[in-house]
C-alpha cells in the first residue's frame, strides 16, 4: 500500500464503515456459519504480494461480515451493551496512527497525563471524591485482577518479595464475593495463586443482594481458623440481573475487619452520574477500589476499563519492577508502574474525544434513554400475562420469565422461545439462571439502539409465545 494512497484509502474506509451503518440492522445479529466455516474461506498461506484496499474491502463483505455477531446492530441485546459512537471510532483511528505506548512517562507525556485526565474526568462524571485515582487498563477482569494484588499486598505484607507458597504460618488467603458476582473474581483469584476454593460465596437476599451479617460471619469464621481474608468484592450491577450490593453496610463490615473493599460496578458505574441512581452508589466512595468500564454503558469502543483507587504506593506495591533499560530521571507518572502490561494502548483518547465531541450531558441523557426504554419494556412485562419478571430492573437490564402454557415445563419453554426469537435474526437476546430457574435477559443500553428495535425485540417475544404454544 503506497503513503500516496492514504487519503483515498481512509475515504475508502470511511464509506465502507457509513454503508455497513445503514446495512447493519437489516443483517441478523448472530451470523448463520458454522464452527471453522469463515477460517476456510481465507488462504492458507499469509500473501507475498501487496493488495489494494479495494479488493480488502470487497473481502471483508464476502467472508468477514457474513460471519460477524453484530455488536452494534440495533438487535443486540443480549450481552451488556458494548456499542460504539463517531467519537470513538475517530478517536481509535487516530490513535493507531500516533501508535503512542504510555509505559513511561518520557514514552508518552501527553499519553500519560491526558489518561490521568480522562480518568479523572471520569471520577468527577460518576461524582466520586478526589482522593480517587486511577487508569485505563484494558478489561474489568484485568482492573479486578490489579486490584486483587493490591490487596493481597496489603493483607500479606512481602508477598512480592518472598511469594505466597511455603510462608510459615500463612493461612489460605480469601476473597468474599457474594453468590451472584461475576466470575471474573473468580479468575482473579484463581490468577493470584489464591485457589477457587478460597473464594468465600456469600448468600444472597430475595433481591439478590449479598447479606452483610452472611459475610461478617464469614469473615470472623475464616479468621478464626487462620485464615487471611484479602479482599471483598461487592457488585453494583451483577451481570445476571444488575442486582446491587448493600455496599454501604459492606464497607462498614470492611473497615472493622480491615480488609480490602473492592466495587465491581464494571457495567453499572456510569449510571452513578444521574443524581435520580445516586442512591444505588450508596456507600461505593468507601471503597479502597473501583472498576467502571466504559466500554459497556458509555459506548466506548472496546477496550476500556477505568481502574480507580485510593491509594496509589499500594497499587504499585506489588508489581512495580524497573530493569536498568527502563530507568528514567523525569519524575512524572510512570503508568507501567501499576499492572501487569508494560506496553498500553492510548486508550485516554477515546475518552478524550468522547467527553470533547459528545458532552457529558448528552452522555447522562443516552443513559436515561436507555433506563427509559428498559422501564417501558418492564411494563409490557407486567402488563402481560404470558410473562413475568422475575427481578428489579434498576439500570437498563431486564430480566423475565415466560409463563408456560399448562403442562409445559418451564425452564424448557423459556429455552426453546428464546432459541426461536434469537433465530429470526433481528434481535438477540440472552439468558441466565434466577433461583435455579431458566430466565430471559433484554439488555438495552446500546448507543446504536433505538425505540423501535426494543418494540421490535418485545414483538418478536409476543409472537413466537403464540407460535410455539400454537405448534405445542
Ligand atoms: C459486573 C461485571 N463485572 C465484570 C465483567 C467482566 O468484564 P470484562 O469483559 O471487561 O473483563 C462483566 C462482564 O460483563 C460484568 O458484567
């Protein structure tokens, strides 16, 4: 590809990205290939020669597209949003041409303090005190994995320097979580060379909200017996049905017992800039840490979780590592510093141009569309008698059960309506377990979403009720 081709090219691109825009919601959300069917379609051999981008383009129609799940088709509606806006997309093209690497202060000046900026920008978005800090790392099991050395550092002072196997007189170490969280603690702990066996599952209420007295007495057990608690997690949002800790009597549980309070508001935490959900944040400012990823609820293009903390020596305690070839005089930030990368994305930029280009307060209004359309979706829930919802839907998830016809059972009935909705191909919808029992997601949120498509998606819930029931 020639330098003198550039401008067409980008224009090239350009308009390929505007016709997949008004293509996208007639395609189906999940794409009809098989296992192996698109890694067939592409050469064995990487090519020898050059190729324009013209034939690339007609490629990525041909093989690409066909097989992709579309993320930010209007349908998609099953996972937690990731969506995308011109900001974002500008922002990450830009970003690959500046190509910056902010492991060093002196590798990236402008690298390294717009993220703090950014991140900043952020604490003040969702209104979190100024003793917070923090950075962009790339997922929020990467922030929680981070967040978990930290603490770990905290609870076992010199595990990084004499590790955790064979210390005379250390217990196991444990995480608290409570049985909804993500299981992206989980691997963290597995990650730290804790074992799953020491993540401690705290019950739930009917709400689904962890029971502080289940994990105060948990705490004092394990202590008990010797052994280390490192951390608590508490979830603002869980992914199955955005249910929210009771982090303010969680924190309290933390502070007498002196362990490490980390928030998992990966999805939710963007909510906490709208002052009617302030309620919900209750109590996450006493925090030691917290992760928000904008790359689901602000529809920033993925990769992007922010990683906020209070105290930045333990953040760097355990995994700050300068070999002679990295050693630099300037005193600014050294992001390499805190994590486990060295390398960075310029992540900040995205976050930059969002903030510049939209505005926050377009941004709150995105997501007040979007709890809007989710309460207008609940509605026809309860308005309906074919189905029932079966948890709070406080952000912009919510979660449902169909009611059988008589003699049917019902975790198969929810299963094979949720097949056939998914199968028609303009929505995609997701499922998971409530009590044991098979439940439907309808997770809104999308920057690419619209009104229409969350009737649409409830239409198709309606229709296929009475197919099935009809061919039953
Ligand atoms: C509450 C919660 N925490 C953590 C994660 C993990 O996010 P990531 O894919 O950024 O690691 C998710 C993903 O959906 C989530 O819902």
């Amino acid at each position: 590809m020639k330098d003198s081709d550039f401008l067409g090219d980008a224009a090239r691109a350009a308009r390929w990205i505007e016709s997949y825009r008004r293509r996208v919601a007639a395609l189906p959300v999940l794409p009809r290939v098989q296992p192996g069917e698109i890694e067939a379609l592409l050469p064995a051999d990487p090519p020898d020669e050059p190729g324009s981008l013209a034939s690339l383009l007609a490629e990525m129609d041909e093989i690409i597209v066909p097989g992709l799940t579309h993320w930010n088709h209007p349908g998609f509606m099953a996972y937690f949003c990731s969506s995308t806006t011109d900001a974002g997309v500008l922002a990450e093209f830009l970003a690959a041409e500046l190509n910056q690497n902010a492991m060093l202060w002196r590798t990236s000046p402008a690298g390294t303090e717009l993220e703090r900026k950014v991140v900043d920008w952020i604490r003040r978005f969702v209104v979190l005190p100024e003793a917070f800090e923090g950075l962009i790392l790339d997922t929020a099991s990467t922030s929680s994995f981070t967040a978990l050395l930290a603490a770990r550092e905290r609870a076992v002072p010199g595990v990084r320097q004499s590790g955790l196997s064979g210390r005379a007189g250390l217990g196991p170490c444990t995480v608290y979580v409570s049985s909804e969280a993500h299981s992206s603690v989980h691997k963290s702990a597995l990650a730290a060379g804790m074992g799953l066996e020491q993540v401690r599952s705290i019950p739930v209420d009917d709400a689904l909200r962890m029971i502080p007295d289940e994990l105060e007495q948990a705490l004092s057990r394990d202590r008990e017996a010797g052994d280390t608690p490192v951390m608590v997690c508490a979830t603002i949002g869980t992914t199955s049905t955005t249910a929210v800790d009771p982090v303010s009597e969680i924190a309290g549980v933390c502070s007498r017992h002196g362990v490490w309070l980390h928030v998992d508001a990966a999805y939710a935490g963007p909510a906490a800039s709208l002052p009617e959900k302030r309620k919900l944040f209750d109590g996450w400012e006493r925090a030691d840490s917290i992760v928000l990823n904008p790359h689901k609820w602000m529809s920033t293009p993925i990769d992007c979780s922010v990683l906020l903390y209070r105290d930045a020596g333990a953040m760097r305690e355990p995994l700050s590592l300068t070999p002679e070839y990295l050693r630099s005089e300037e005193d600014g930030t050294n992001l390499m510093d805190i994590g486990l990368s060295l390398g960075r994305r310029f992540r900040a930029l995205k976050l930059w141009f969002q903030f510049r280009l939209e505005g926050a307060q377009a941004m709150r209004a995105r997501l007040r569309s979007h709890i809007a359309q989710a309460d207008r979706v609940a509605k026809w829930i309860e308005t309906d008698p074919r189905f029932e919802l079966v948890a709070p839907h406080p952000f912009s998830l919510v979660v449902f059960r169909a009611v059988p016809p008589d003699g049917i059972e019902g975790d198969e009935w929810n299963r094979g309506l949720l097949e056939s909705v998914n199968r028609r191909g303009q929505v995609f919808l997701s499922h998971t377990k409530v009590g044991g029992r098979y439940v439907i997601r309808i997770a809104v949120g999308s920057a690419r979403g619209t009104d229409e498509a969350v009737r649409e998606a409830w239409q198709a819930l309606q229709e296929e009720y009475d197919r099935l029931a009809e061919a039953y």
